[in-house]
C-alpha cells in the first residue's frame, strides 16, 4: 500500500495528526481538507492530556516534542461557604495531567505535519463515497476527487461519518457547558489568600453543576481556563436539535446575565469573582451532546476524533482519543497488507475504546450535573466512594492506555528504491544499515 493517496476531512487536531501518520505509514498522496478560511489556532481552549497517555504518544510519534504545556498534579474539589472565600475543601486526589491551549497544541501538530502534505483551507467536503475500489471527495460546486482512503476528521456534523453511518447524529445530554479563560496575572488583583498552587485543579460543586478551573500555557503567557456545567437558561437562544454554540464574543445579554447570577449565586466568592474576570470576547456556551457509532470504519472510509464518537469533555480525554486514533491507524497500516486489514485493524483497536470512553463519560456527567449528590454534607471517604462509582471499573478518567502496538515507536521509513552498489561497495552498504 505503499505510494497510496489519501484524503483527510478537517485539518484540526485529528485532522494533522492523521495526516502525519499516514506519511510515516508510508502514504505518497496526502492531502488535507479545511473548510474554515482562518487561523484554527485563534482557538482559545484549554485541555488537558494525561500524563502516560502523553508519554506513550510521544513515544508513537504522534505528540510532536516541545509544545507548550502546564504541569497539573492534584485536584481539589470544594464548595460555597460564607466563611471561606475559595470554598470549604470537600477532597483533594491526585491528578497527573499537563493543560495545553488549543491553539498552541494545534501550531504544533501543524509545524510537525511532513512537507509533502497538501493542506488546502476552504475547502468544503459535502459528500463522501467509499467501497472497495477506493474513496470519492465530492465538494461545494461539484467537482470530485478520488483517493485510496478518505479519513474523516470533521467533527461533529462529519460528512464522512455520514457516508459510514447514515443517520448517526449526536445526542442532547440535558445541559450546557460555559467555557472561558482569561490572563492569570489577573488574579493578583484578587488578593492570593484562596488562589490554590498553580498546578492544582479546582472544582466548584454546587447543586445540578460543577464547574473545573485550571491554568493552561497561552500566546502571551499564562491564562486560567474554566468550564461549568449546568443546566441551560430558559429562553436564551439555545437550539439543541444540532452541535452548535454561541462562540467566543456572541453572547446575548440574557445569557450573560444568567451566567453573572449562577456565579454570584453557587460559587465560592473567590472563584466567582475570578471568572468574572472573563473578557466576554473570551466566553461562550455550547449544548453537551455525545455521539457513539457502530463503526469507525468501513469500505475505504475511517473516523477519527469527533467524528467518530462525541464525548462529553468530564472525562479529560478529547485530545488524547484523537491522537490515538492517528498512532492506532499508523499501527493498523503497518500491520496491514491490504486495504481490508487496514480498515478491520483500526475498527477493532478504536471501535470499543471510542464507546467505553463515551459510557464513561455518561456516567460522570449523571454524577457531577444531572444527578448531583448532596456535597456540602459529604466527607473526604465519601467524595472518594462517590468518585469510584462513577468510574464503574474504569481505572480513572483521561483515556485508556494505548495498545502495545499502537503506542510503539513508528519504524523507519524504507529508502527510496535505488540500483545495487557496485560489488566491492556492497559490504560496506550493508554495515551501514542501507536496505539491500
């Protein structure tokens, strides 16, 4: 399959870290496809990756070296009390992570992505095709183009996981997630009483939400990133019958102001004051879905990262699952010696992760926003049973371990194919480790 063609739907994330794998597999052809015109990495979010899943991406090639990221090492989890102003701490457990800024991480996947990859921004994909004989990209306008394997890596509304499995959508989980992040220079106004060290995560618990604030490397320094989950306002532009958000800046006053009365009202003083810190161009709301397919691949087509299943973010694992899928699809290609191994190897290593992931993460956005326990009368012992039983055997949150083939090291590319040495130079070719 070496010199094959191949086509990646969505040049974020999954979409360059496929597009790097499939080059160290040995791909000739291979073109990403972005619909958006402008910078991806304008993308303010932060993430976090725990620490041995970045260990064993690093070692499969798939997390380039060098990115910016922020040690994170425990977790606190606290609730509103008059006499304390960051909140009583309910329990604190260890928490191996490193925070990344979307953006950043994307540059860095980006720089990494081999010289040979064409990546063509503005490019709508509307429809997909695949079968035996290979995979057709149908664009805005008409025109089509073929490649051996089409990868899609488009997220939520995937036009690839469509053509792979026709009426699979993402689901409404009931509640709505408000994201921000803002300088950290900008807590010294505050006063440092309350601020936590900085590689501890804090989690605000109250009554039908909680909300996870931690510190992520930025463009220009550090910033505090923070997520809240809760149920959604009444009347406040949401649609919830399709992925969609109010991005960074667009929110209306009446979302704006239910977000100013649930701070006041179910935070700690500190932490509510501090995320009122949010520049409004900073902060937005988007509904949680989560999405899980019978297939993530088939006929000439794969899935990768959103597209292939919608995990709502508690389970810490949306980066880290997209860039296993590309060093599992690296795996299954060097595995393969046809097109129909490859397909069958990458479907049985991610179909069953994909879904445990998205089981998992039901399970803790039930605990943590649907079904909140009664926090302010529990205990460490009882934070930590609690915690266990979302879990539900899983051995914690972040994402499983990669396979031993997928997390090995990629093998060398093979030289280009070259005419013998001349005899007396052959044991000296060989002794250099040349392919004969």
């Amino acid at each position: 399959m070496r010199g094959a063609t191949v086509a990646v739907v969505g040049g974020s994330i999954a979409g360059c870290a496929f597009a790097s794998a499939a080059v160290r597999a040995g791909a000739e052809g291979v073109v990403v496809l972005e619909r958006t015109r402008g910078r991806l990495a304008d993308r303010g979010l932060g993430l976090c990756v725990h620490d041995d899943r970045a260990d064993e991406l690093t070692a499969a090639g798939a997390l380039p070296a060098g990115i910016p990221a922020h040690r994170l090492e425990r977790r606190r989890w606290v609730v509103r009390d008059p006499r304390e102003a960051g909140g009583r701490l309910i329990w604190e457990q260890p928490f191996p992570f490193h925070s990344y800024h979307w953006g950043l991480l994307w540059r860095g996947l980006r720089a990494a992505t081999p010289d040979s990859v064409v990546y063509r921004q503005g490019e709508t994909v509307e429809a997909v095709t695949g079968d035996g004989g290979g995979a057709g990209i149908r664009f805005a306008g008409g025109a089509v183009e073929r490649y051996d394997l089409a990868v899609g890596a488009d997220g939520y509304r995937s036009v690839v996981r469509e053509a792979l499995c026709p009426g699979a959508r993402p689901h409404y989980a009931g509640y709505v997630c408000w994201r921000g992040n803002f300088d950290a220079g900008r807590l010294a106004g505050l006063g440092g009483a309350a601020d936590p060290h900085p590689g501890a995560v804090t989690t605000v618990c109250f009554a039908g939400g909680s909300c996870v604030i931690y510190r992520i490397p930025g463009p220009d320094g550090p910033r505090v990133n923070w997520v809240l989950y809760a149920p959604p306002p009444r009347d406040g532009g949401l649609r919830f019958d399709d992925p969609t958000s109010f991005p960074p800046g667009a929110l209306t006053p009446e979302l704006s102001a239910h977000l100013r009365a649930l701070l006041e009202r179910e935070f700690p003083a500190y932490w509510g004051a501090a995320l009122a810190l949010t520049d409004p161009a900073d902060t937005f709301v988007q509904p949680i879905y989560d999405l899980e397919t019978e297939r993530v691949a088939g006929g000439r087509l794969l899935l990768a990262g959103d597209a292939a299943t919608v995990v709502r973010p508690h389970n810490t694992s949306g980066a880290a699952k997209a860039l296993q899928d590309a060093a599992a699809f690296a795996a299954a290609w060097r595995r393969a010696g046809t097109w129909e191994e490859l397909v069958d190897g990458y479907q049985a290593a991610r179909g069953r992760a994909g879904r445990d992931l998205v089981a998992l993460a039901r399970r803790l956005g039930r605990a943590q926003v649907e079904r909140t326990p009664a926090w302010a009368s529990m205990g460490p012992q009882e934070v930590a049973a609690w915690w266990q039983g979302q879990l539900g055997g899983a051995a914690g949150i972040g994402g499983q371990a990669l396979t031993p083939a997928a997390a090995a090291p990629p093998a060398p590319a093979a030289p280009p194919a070259q005419a013998a040495p001349p005899a007396a130079d052959a044991d000296a070719a060989r002794a250099g480790g040349t392919a004969p």
